[in-house]
C-alpha cells in the first residue's frame, strides 16, 4: 500500500473542554494535514490546533458537502479530520462519511483509511453534571425533524415513555423548531407523573454552562435552546440534595415489616439483583440475540400491548408499565409447631404459583418472594391457614425447638412471650434468638446470636455465637439458672442495648466484643481458632 494512502479521521471531541476530550482524539488532530468542521466546533478546538493543519470551516447545515470534501481531500492522499461534538457516532459525522464512502463505492482494504474516534457524548456529559440519572435503561432521542419525520420520532417518544427508559432528548429546540418539544412533553404527560424529574444541561463544560433540575410539568418554563441536553427521568428517578439520581435496581421489594426496601450494600452485585452487573453487559449469543434490533423492537412493542405478568397503573387513563414490586417474607407452621399440614403446603403453593419463588432456609423456614401489588390478600390467605408470616431482613428471628413434640411444655410460654415481644423487631443486623427446651439442646441454641436453654425448672443463658464462618464459635455460656419470671426482662434489655448501642450492620457477636459487656455479662476473648482453607466461598 503507499505510503500516500490517504486517511479519515472522523474525531468526536467530547462536550467541548479540552480536558474531557480524549488522550487519542487529541493525538489524532496532530497527525492531520486539515480539520473539516462546523463553525463554532472549529473554534472549540482550535487551541490545540498548530500552524500545520488546514482548517476548513463550512455551516451547520452543510454536512454533507462536509462530508464529501473531506473524501475528497483523503482521495487525494491527505489526513483529514472531522469533527463532531460529543461522539461522531451519535447524530454526528460517522454515519455520513460512510454513507459518502459507501456511494463511491468505497472498501476498507483499497480505499481511504477510516478511523472513528469515540468522544464523550452529551448523554454522558450532560448526566455527569445532574448526578447519575441515565444508570439504566435509556436511550437518546433527537427531536430534529430535519432529517427524519416527525410522526416517527413521536412514536419514538411515545414507546421510550411507555417502556419507562430514562431519556435523553438532543437537538430539542432552535428558533425555528419550537412546537416539538412542547408536544413531546404532551406525550410524556400521558406516561409519566407530572413531578417526574428533568434535568435541563446547556452547554456542558463549556464557557456558559448552565444546569437546572425541573420537572416533566415545569420543563418548558425554562430556557431550552440548540445547546441544550434535556434528561428525562424514569418512574424510579429522584432528586436527592440538588442531585437526579436513577437507582440500578429493576425491583421494589417490600417485607412485612418495611413496605419498601431498597438493595442493601451486600445484596447488590449478585447475579439475581442486577443481573447485567456481572458479566459487564456481555451477554452469550441465543436465540433472540440473533435477531435484528428492528425485531427485538417489535416484539418488544408487540408485548407492551399484550397482557404481561407486570402489573401496569393507568395515568391519565392509560395503561404504563409499572416497575414491577416484590413482596418477600418468611413462612413456617409456627415458632414452635414444626409440621407443615398437606392444606397450609398447598396454600403457600398457590401464594406462590409460576411467578414466585420458595427456598428453604437454614433456619427452617420457607422463604417466599412473590410479584405482587398487593401484599395483604397473600397475608390472609397465608393467615387462614393458620402459617405464621416473618418479616426477612435485619430483623430479630426467634427460632424455638419442638419441645420434644409439645411434651416439655414449661418453656413454651416463655417461647412464645419471646417471639410476641421480641419476633420480627427491626435491629442494626438480623439477629436469631433460640428457645431450646431442655439442656440437650438439640436445635442449637447455643450457636445462635442469643441461646436460652431450660434447665431444671431455670434459664441458661449463652451470649455472641457467631454462626458461619471459618472461625464459627459458639455462644459464652454468660449465665445458669435465671429465674423464670425474669428471662424475658433479661432479654428485652440486652436487645434494648443492642438497639440504642450498635452500630448498622453490627452482627450482635461483633457487638457483644466491642462494648465488653451487655447487661453486665462480660465479654471473654475467644480462643484463637485453626485456619484451615474454606472449601467453598471465600
Ligand atoms: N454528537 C453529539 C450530538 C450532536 S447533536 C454528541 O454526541 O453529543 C447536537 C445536540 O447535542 C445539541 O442540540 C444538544 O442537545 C447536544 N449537545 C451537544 N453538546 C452538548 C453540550 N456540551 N451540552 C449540552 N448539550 C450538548
């Protein structure tokens, strides 16, 4: 090949600050011999510009003789640059030098060099300084009619506001163009709740930046103009200390106890939670992945239409996909009672159906996550049945034994005093109580955070067991023989202190050695224990 094949340079440089311009799309403005690009785009990028590259200047409207003149100077052996703002791939340059390319007839081994250089698009730029809105789904929507028609980009918008996408609308106005988006936020009206967040970015990273947060009913009541981004928020997004924030969760999950519950720290970036984390958005190739994104499309709004499992509200009278909510919950026959009648199986089977899901726990009960709206009519279904429901999370468990079927019967009323005063109580770490009847026992009280045992006629009480692990102990037998009358007292007052004392997320065990007693049973150091290698987990 000669060493005077000429090249194109197709350059996104970014919002328009030298610093969030790339270290290559820099590098590349020196290797040219001319910068091709629009009249204020050129002066953004001049600075960096020396005496050797040729600046040829053309007008906004003029991207396609832009286009060809920069073919034609490549043709001829020259470096030539184009320039975009943002991403040359994003309603810039790229597309239209290809589309040159291709109608000379262009191929990549004999012809001109082409290489596109990523730039900081205004979605990006734009969502910096709002905070993070864009963080899921989104997708741009450019309300220029000049080069598509306009019945097009309101089905657009139409189906973007339905499928709940965070937003980004380029080239929202001009001075000719105003109506579009007086009618896109018609649209989005008929989707979107009025206090839907907005924000509004002009010139990001440039000299007259300008940022204003608003809403879907209050957008228009402020400056947009060509230099504007506009960022719509999702049904999830929300203002927090001058900042739009959209969360990466796809569902709301609610427990007994807390009607709503966000992702804890621990729960996020597992597979089942955010399901695109792991593997990077890189998804292997199936079925549907092998068909074109027109029909993916399609049958995405074909489903829309249709009846899905997700519930949707009407706003306004029409139906919008609605962020779908998880109820979560624990069931067991009781806290003491370990049988399961065929009757109470079925029920919870039928709680469950297709959609949801029961999982057996290491503390003998059924996990249930259901999708639904309306928690109470699985409560009383679950309730007729006599099955007790807990609340999951960080929240006490009281974990009884069977008393040896109901024959040990001294301990049960304190068992049960204990989980009416103490069950499901919200505390900084889920924290199990167990209630074992007599000193065998048998269903481990004593590797539980709190473990009483009774014992001829009196209470044992054994505090800190740190249940998993490889350093996993029991629970320091701190007390023998507390009087009947005076073991739940006991109790609520170490769960008091724990409550006003720890600290969140403290597990009692690690509490119980930080503050050195709990109701005045000290904390003994426990013997240092073998490390061996952990078979699984880390
Ligand atoms: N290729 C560009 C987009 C060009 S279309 C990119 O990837 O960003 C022009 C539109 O982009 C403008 O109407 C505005 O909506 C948006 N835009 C570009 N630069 C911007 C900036 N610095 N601040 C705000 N919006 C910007």
């Amino acid at each position: 090949m000669s060493s005077k094949r000429g090249k194109l340079l197709i350059i996104g440089f970014g919002p328009g600050n030298e610093k969030h311009m790339t270290f290559r799309a820099r590098e590349a403005f020196l290797e040219c011999d001319s910068v091709i690009g629009y009249n204020t785009y050129v002066d953004l990028i001049k600075p960096i510009l020396t005496d050797k590259q040729q600046i040829v200047r053309t007008g906004m409207t003029e991207e396609v003789s832009r286009a060809q003149e920069a073919v034609r100077r490549a043709e001829k052996g020259e470096v030539v640059a184009v320039i975009s703002s943002g991403d040359a791939g994003v309603y810039g340059m790229a597309g239209l030098v290809y589309e040159v390319l291709m109608e000379k007839g262009w191929k990549e081994d004999e012809g001109v060099a082409v290489e596109i250089i990523p730039g900081v698009s205004a979605v990006n730029s734009c969502a910096s300084l709002l905070g993070a809105p864009i963080m899921h789904d989104a997708c741009t929507i450019s309300l220029s009619d000049h080069l598509t028609p306009w019945e097009l980009i309101k089905k657009r918008v139409e189906a973007a506001a339905q499928a709940d996408f965070v937003i980004a609308l380029y080239n929202p106005r001009s001075g000719r163009r105003t109506r579009q988006i007086v009618e896109t936020q018609q649209i989005l009206l008929r989707y979107r709740s009025p206090d839907t967040p907005v924000g509004l970015v002009k010139s990001a990273y440039r000299e007259r930046q300008h940022v204003v947060l608003t809403d879907l009913a209050h957008m228009l009541d402020h400056e947009i103009g060509m230099l504007t981004t506009v960022i719509i928020g999702n049904q999830s997004t929300f203002f927090y200390d001058g900042k739009m924030i959209t969360p990466r969760g796809y569902q709301r999950k609610y427990t007994l106890t807390a009607m709503e519950q966000s992702l804890k720290p621990h729960e996020r970036l597992k597979e089942e939670a955010e399901p695109w984390a792991l593997h990077q958005g890189i998804v292997e190739e199936t079925e549907s992945s092998k068909r074109t994104s027109t029909e993916l499309a399609e049958e995405a709004l074909a489903l829309l239409h249709q009846e899905t499992p997700t519930e949707t509200v009407g706003i306004n009278g029409l139906s919008v996909f609605k962020q779908e909510e998880i109820f979560e919950f624990a069931v067991s026959p009781g806290v003491i009672a370990k049988t399961f009648t065929a009757e109470q199986l079925l029920a919870i089977a039928n709680v469950v159906g297709k959609e949801g899901t029961m999982e057996y726990t290491t503390d003998h009960r059924l996990k249930i996550s259901v999708p639904t709206n309306d928690p109470t009519q699985i409560i009383d279904e679950l309730n007729a049945q006599n099955l007790m429901l807990h609340p999951i999370g960080d929240v006490i468990q009281v974990k009884a034994c069977d008393f040896c079927n109901g024959e040990k019967v001294d301990a049960i009323p304190y068992a049960e005093e204990i989980q009416q005063q103490l069950g499901g109580k919200s505390v900084a770490k889920q924290l199990n109580i167990g209630i074992n009847g007599c000193g065998m026992a048998c269903y481990g009280a004593v590797t539980d955070d709190i473990g009483i045992v009774f014992r001829k006629g009196k209470f044992d009480l054994f505090l800190g067991a740190k249940t998993i692990g490889r350093n996993a102990h029991v629970g320091q037998p701190v007390a023998e023989g507390i009087e009947r009358e005076k073991i739940v007292p006991t109790l609520l007052a170490i769960i008091k202190q724990y409550e006003q004392e720890a600290i969140p997320n403290e597990r009692f065990y690690k509490f119980f050695k930080r503050v050195g007693q709990v109701q005045g049973y000290p904390y003994r150091e426990v013997p240092a224990q073998v490390v061996v290698d952990a078979v699984c987990g880390d």
